[in-house]
C-alpha cells in the first residue's frame, strides 16, 4: 500500500499465529505498537504512521482473525480469540524485533488488546494510549437502551454461530459500509485505498467467522479473565475518546479506566470513532506528547 511510504510488509511469525506486520520509521527511536480495532487493519493508522515515523520505530501488525494474519480455528470457549491469546501474539511480536518492551497505542478492539497486554506481560509495555473504548467488563455492565442501540453489533456479533456469520455473509461489504458509516455519524472518513483492504480483506467466511468470535470471547472468557485477575495497569495509560462518539455520550470513560489502572489521564477529542483516520496529526500529537512524558526509552 501507498499510504505506508518506506514501510515494510512482512507476514511474521509469533508462536503458533502468523501475522501480517507493517513496520518502518526510525529504526534508532523507541518502538511503538500500533494496534487497529474492527473490522479493519493495521492500514488504519497510515496517517497516524506517516506523522510519527521521524519520532518511533513503528510496528503495526494485523490482529489474529483480521487483514492479512492467521485466522485460528476456534473452540466452544472461544479462547483462540480471547484478548489473553492475541494479546500474547503481540507480546512475540516485540519479542521478535528485539525489544523487551515497548509503547502501545490502540483504537477499539486492539485497545482491548493492549487492555490486557499490560495485564499479561506489564513488563513489556512501557505506557500506553487507549481511543475510544472503556473497559469491556465495565461496558457489558454498564450496559444501557442507548448504548444497545449505538453498539447494536455488539450484541448482534455475540449471537451463536452461523447466524451472524450467514447474515453478514450474504453481504459483506455492505455490511462493513453499514456499520462503520453508522459509527462515524454517516460519513465516509477512510482513504479510498484503506478502505479497499479493509472491504476486501473482511469478505472471506474465514474472516466474517474470526471476527465473531472476537466478539464472543469479549463477552465470555475475557470478563473470566477481568474477574478472576482484577488487576489494575501499572503502566502510564492516557486515555482519548471521541467527543461525537458512544463513550463520551453513555460512559464517564475517565471514572471507568482509573478503576482498571493506577495513573491514568485522558480527555474528550474532536471526531467520531474513527478519530485516528479523521484526526491523524491531532492523535499523533497526543501520542508524542505522552509519551514523552514517561521519560522511558529503554
């Protein structure tokens, strides 16, 4: 793709998964993760990338089920797709190109990803830069008529196999374009050449089925894993959110991750869900500035 100007591609293996990584930028700088949410790809961040390249060794991989990476059978415990097992593919992955730990940024289901990075392997992650997600646990049990309606995948992806997988199946494409339109306020922020990867990569059954399973686990094992842990994040966490977006209309996402992590700061942004693709100098603005303010580059 275009949009990643000096970039690699490579398809890498961490453990048992295969996945599809971009990386580039200054190799001499920090290593910074980045890790896209559904249903897309690590091609989210192309505008984010191309602001923070002279800043970061960037790394963004694709999550297991998603893009260009493995899509694992799954089981009735859905544990393939557990944050727990993707996050553990990101942790190899920094193992991979060297580090023993790094800076994490994360939108939507890859900040459920990083959640739980920092849970599993704290010692890998340096700090980290949540958008637009408040805990899961906290979001199921939160959950409220406004919220169902916004988040109506949420609890349509859930639904026992093949129903949601059949449905999307017969439309897939069209699907994507419904929901993700819907969460950007009808608008259509994606780069034309994003966007394709995104459609084309999400048309497979394989894909639509992973993608699924994502979202089982989310409401199963994972809130297992957040009940049987209760662990708070050690690391610097900044959380944004998006001021035309669910978390700032049903949740006080500030009160909710001070609960989950020990130092936390965060604040209300301009844009929809999509704020990275529609805001990308203004995310990476936030991501340098903070983690600058940790004074860690090991």
């Amino acid at each position: 793709m275009t949009l990643f100007g000096g970039f690699r591609e490579e398809r890498i293996k961490t453990g048992e998964m295969t996945l599809f990584v971009r990386h580039g930028g200054s190799l001499d700088k920090p290593p910074l993760i980045l890790l896209h949410g559904y249903p897309q790809t690590s091609a989210m961040w192309h505008g984010v990338a191309a602001e923070l390249a002279a800043d970061y060794h960037l790394i963004c991989p694709d999550l297991r089920g998603y893009g260009r990476s493995d899509t694992p059978a799954s089981d009735v415990d859905h544990a393939p797709y557990s944050k727990r097992a993707m996050a553990g593919d990101i942790a190899e992955l920094i193992r991979h190109f060297g580090y023993g730990s790094a800076f994490v940024g994360a939108h939507d289901r890859g900040a459920r990803v990083a959640h739980r990075l920092g849970l599993d392997h704290p010692e890998m992650v340096r700090a980290m830069m949540l958008i637009d997600i408040a805990p899961t646990r906290e979001m199921y049990a939160g959950t409220d008529d406004v919220f169902a309606r916004a988040y109506w995948h949420w609890f349509f992806l859930i639904q026992e196999a093949p129903l949601p997988e059949t449905l999307i199946g017969a439309d897939p494409r069209g699907f994507w374009m419904t929901k993700c339109t819907n969460q950007a306020r009808g608008d259509n922020p994606f780069h034309p050449e994003a966007l394709e990867e995104y459609l084309s990569t999400f048309e497979s059954s394989e894909a639509i089925h992973a993608s699924c399973e994502d979202y089982r686990a989310a409401a199963t094992i994972d809130i297992d894993h957040d009940n049987a842990d209760d662990a708070k994040l050690g690391m610097p966490l900044h959380v944004l959110w998006a001021k035309r977006g669910v978390i700032e209309a049903g949740f006080d996402a500030l009160a909710l991750w001070k609960l989950r992590a020990k130092h936390v700061t965060g604040h209300a942004v301009e844009g929809t869900h999509y704020v990275a693709e529609e805001h990308p100098a203004d995310i990476a603005r936030e991501m340098r500035s903070f983690f600058a303010k940790t004074g860690d580059t090991r």
